[in-house]
C-alpha cells in the first residue's frame, strides 16, 4: 500500500543517461493532481422538495372540506383568534372541547382530522342543520331545527 501510495503522489521519469552534463537515469517528480470538474446532478435524481400544503389544501382535503371551511371562519376566523395557537398549547382553530375545555392538537393536520371525526359522526349529509347546531351546541337537544350558528353558516 505505501508502495502504491507513493506512486499516487509521484511519478517516475526516464532520462537518457548520455549527455553532455552528468545526471541520474531517473528522476523522481511530483505528480499534478488533475482538477476534478463539479459533477451536475440530472434533474431524475435531485432531491425532491415536498411543498407545504396551505391550511386551505389541508381542509379540502377531508370529505365534508367545505362545511369544515366555513366552520373553521365562524370558529376562529380561520385560525386568527385560535386560543390554542395564542396561548402556544398546538392548534385548535374548530372549536373541538372535551367537557368544557378547548382540546388543542399538535398539528393543524391532527386538528382537521379530529374536526372531521366529529363532524361525520353528526352526519350532516342527512341534516345540515342539525349536524351545525349539534356541533356548535352539543347534542343534548338535537334534533336541532334552526340555530344561530346555522344561520351564521349559510350567510357566509
């Protein structure tokens, strides 16, 4: 290895041992390492960036995207007054609570997927109003006919 090591870094050259001055027959010089050229990645294999998908791509996502939309407007004007973004706790942002209290998640993504949890288990394909109003203020009345949340929704 140190034989092979040497010879990476030099290289040997044969000189005509007549000449009109005295020299050796070899002469040992050190090897010019070529300038390696920046190789360019092809655009098949450069690393993909995965875009960030907006709150809005997040929500349509789900299968009721469009009431989820507009609930999360009447909720927490679509994120700006979210008590759990301002107190730092995660995201809420659709006025999901457990008991009395605002449940916070540790993503927005977490949050719509709980959102839509308990929107579908009120089923608003059979009954928009009453899925809003029961979301909105519970279940313990439902049937809900009409609510002020209701009517805040379709005025939107």
């Amino acid at each position: 290895m140190k034989v092979s090591a040497f010879y990476d870094e030099n290289r040997v050259v044969f000189q005509y041992p007549v000449l009109i001055k005295f020299q050796s027959p070899i002469k040992i010089e050190k090897r010019v390492q070529p300038i390696k050229k920046a190789t360019v990645m092809p655009l098949k294999e450069a690393k993909k960036v995965e875009r960030v998908k907006s709150e809005f791509e997040i929500v349509q996502a789900q299968k009721h995207g469009d009431i989820l939309w507009n609930i999360y407007l009447l909720e927490t004007g679509r994120g700006k007054n979210d008590y759990c973004r301002q107190s730092g706790a995660g995201y809420g942002g659709f006025g999901v609570m457990n008991g009395k209290e605002v449940v916070c998640y540790e993503s927005f993504e977490k949050a719509v997927e709980r959102a839509e949890y308990w929107l579908a288990k009120l089923e608003p394909e059979k009954s928009l109003v009453n899925a809003l109003c029961s979301f909105n203020l519970g279940t313990a009345n439902a049937p809900y006919v009409n609510c002020a949340y209701y009517q805040n929704y379709i005025s939107l």
